[in-house]
C-alpha cells in the first residue's frame, strides 16, 4: 500500500517504496522509526515535496492519504506538529536553530510524531550546523527529523553519518509530461513540451505551463540570440540580455523583499520613537541577506537562458523527432542549414566554459560581450 500523499513525486518510485517501508514498519512490527532523514536531488527533483510529503503521512492518521486536515496543514507548514523550515534568509542561523531544537523537545500533540523539515540543510552556517548536530544525537523519542539539500557533499559529514540518506533521481521528461497532464489538464503536446524544455525540473516545466511571464521571457531570450547580426548587435544584446536579467529578477524578487523589509521594520519598532536596540544591525544583516540572493537570483536566471540558447544549438544537431525545442523547429532549421556542425560545437564549448565562469566573480558584462560576439560567426538573422 502506498500513501496517496506521495502521488505528487514524480518519477521516484524507489523514494516512495523506501518511505512507506518506513512507515508500515513503525507502524505494524513496532520497529523503530529512523529519527533523521537526509533528501537530496537536483533542484526541481522534488526532495522538499519528498519531506514534506512524508511529514504528512508521519502525522495523519491514515497514513498519507494528501487529503485531510492533517495532511493539508503538514504540507503548508501550519500542522501543530509539523514545523517547516524554509529558506526565506539565505543562510540558517545558529539561533534559528536553537529555537528548532528546542521546541522538537516538547515531544508531538495530537499526533504520533513531531515532524522537522530542514529544507535547505546547505545553507546552514557551520555553528548551526553544530548546534542541529547536538539534536541529532540525542534524538528525542518523539521527533523526527527531515534534512534536505541537493548533494551528499553539502552536508557536513557528521550530520549525514546520523541520518538515512534518501538520493531522488532527474524526473524523466515523459514522466514529467505526465505528471503535468494529469495534474493542470493540460494536453499532450504542451506537457511534453514543457517537460523536455525545463530539463528534469518539475517546477520550472509547471511555471512554464502556468505562467506567461515565464514563456515571454524564454521567447525574449532566444529572440536576443536570433538578432545578433554584426558586432554592433552582438554588444547591444549582450546588454539588453543583462537589463532583462535584472528586470526578471526584480519582478520574482521585488515584492517578497518589499514585504520582509516593512515587516522586520514593524517588528523592530520600540514603544517610543525609534528602533529597539540591535535594530540597525538586524536591518543591516537583512539587506545584506537580500543583497548575496539578489545575486544568486541573477546567476540563476542568466544560466537558464544560457542552458536553453545550449539546447538549442544541440538542436540544430539532432533529427527533428529528438529535439526539445520543437515549438522553434523553423529557427533550429535554419541553424541546422547554415552553420557548420562544427562551429555548432565550438559555440556549445563556448557556451559552457561561460556558464562556468559566470559562477565565479568575473564580470558578467565581459563574459556575455565575448560570447555573444562569438554567436555572430553563425550569421543569423542573414
Ligand atoms: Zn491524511
């Protein structure tokens, strides 16, 4: 039997028969539960809805089933025994984690468990790391604890040495489009389409499904691409590229940062006039905060357009019936019948050596010239 509430993994099937194991047998043979767990996976693989979903069966009564309170409340996070640690900052803080262990302490309410999900166990600072060791070896008999993070190697080898590591694999595309079509209604050929183009990442194919945004702005990248005729054009896109960067950035992160900003003033307000002491610091950490995930953000975002401009070559050197981008066959033909498989495969080094070099400090300005300069030698657009 497996619990309804892990239908939402996609292509995980050795997760989900490892995680109801897990369950039938803290259940019927009264074997003990593993206190901690460690997900890991690509992004967009899925390990915190892998956590998360297992929270919730850990609390609800019938196992999982995804659908009643227990289960709806442990998803979100509002479960009374179920507490959700999402990476709002960019970094977790020893006292954030302080707080955590103390409060796993209190042992559950109204269920069998007290359910901690980590969900960015990477971004801990060591002396966090530290202090949610200390938890993990003296589990309480209550508690179980969820750590994800996306490889093995983000963790410090004391904490994964306490838990049970559960790896989660690239959803397939075909298992995606399914997953897709049965969930948003959406046809056939869209949810593969969305799947093959979002490379193993279900959120990312979901958005490009739901959200124009995101489906006008793959469109702008690649027509930035498509204009590069001359050098003049190649320097002129390379900056429209970055201001569109930035634009993209502003509109997914804008709000969120307005918000916690106003709300950490408001929490800062003394009774008199005036911040309480150690408010200025606080402001200061918070924009500080913002400030290294604005950049992650805009790496992110420069790097998924890169990623697609590299499908696209690729592309170029596949049979029609192998590609990914099949809504711009027109655009792939016209590369496939004027550039040199060769040079196709020059510009797709090019193109890899710039992703590497764009997780360094090196100017994203200089990095984006050179390469878009190096596009015009497949005179397009001609
Ligand atoms: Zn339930």
């Amino acid at each position: 039997m497996s619990a309804r509430v892990f239908d939402s993994l996609v292509d995980q099937e050795r997760i989900i028969s490892a995680l109801n194991n897990a369950l039938t047998a803290s259940d019927s043979s009264g074997q003990e539960m593993t206190h901690a767990w460690l997900f890991t996976g690509p992004p967009g693989s899925g390990r915190s809805n892998a956590a998360k979903s297992f929270a919730a069966a850990l609390v609800c009564k019938s196992g999982g089933c995804g659908e009643c309170t227990d289960c709806i409340t442990a998803l979100k996070g509002t479960h009374p025994d179920v507490e959700i640690l999402d990476t709002s900052g960019v970094s977790i803080k020893i006292d954030e984690i302080r707080e955590l262990v103390s409060r796993s302490a209190w042992g559950a309410s109204i269920s069998p468990w007290r359910v901690v999900v980590i969900e960015d166990c990477d971004r801990m600072t060591e002396a966090a790391a530290n202090a949610l060791l200390k938890a993990l070896e003296e589990p309480a008999s209550q508690t179980v604890w969820l750590l994800c993070a996306p490889t093995l190697q983000d963790v410090i080898p004391t904490i994964r040495s306490r838990c049970r590591h559960l790896n989660l694999k690239t959803p397939s595309a075909s298992e995606i489009a399914k997953f897709l079509e049965t969930t948003l209604g959406t046809s056939k050929s869209d949810s593969e389409l969305a799947a093959r183009i979002s490379h193993g990442h279900i959120g990312k194919a979901r958005g490009f499904l739901k959200d124009s945004n995101f489906q006008s702005s793959r469109r702008k990248y690649f027509d930035l691409l498509f204009s590069i005729k001359s050098e003049a054009s190649a320097i002129k896109a390379a900056g429209k590229f970055l201001e569109f960067v930035n634009e993209r950035v502003d509109t997914i992160l804008g709000e969120k940062e307005e918000r916690e900003t106003e709300e950490l003033k408001n929490a800062l307000q003394g009774t008199g006039r005036g911040l309480i002491s150690g408010g200025a610091k606080a402001i200061k950490d918070l924009e500080r905060e913002q400030k290294s995930r604005l950049n992650r953000a805009i790496k992110d975002e420069i790097d998924g357009a890169l990623l697609d401009y590299s499908t696209l070559l690729r592309d170029s050197l596949l049979e029609p019936s192998l590609r990914v981008n099949t809504d711009l066959n027109e655009q792939i033909n016209q590369i496939a019948q004027n550039v040199k498989p060769n040079l196709v495969s020059l510009l797709l080094s090019e193109l890899s050596q710039t992703r590497e070099l764009l997780t360094t400090n090196a100017s994203q300005t200089l990095l984006l010239e050179r390469l878009f300069l190096s596009f015009t030698r497949m005179k397009l657009g001609n």
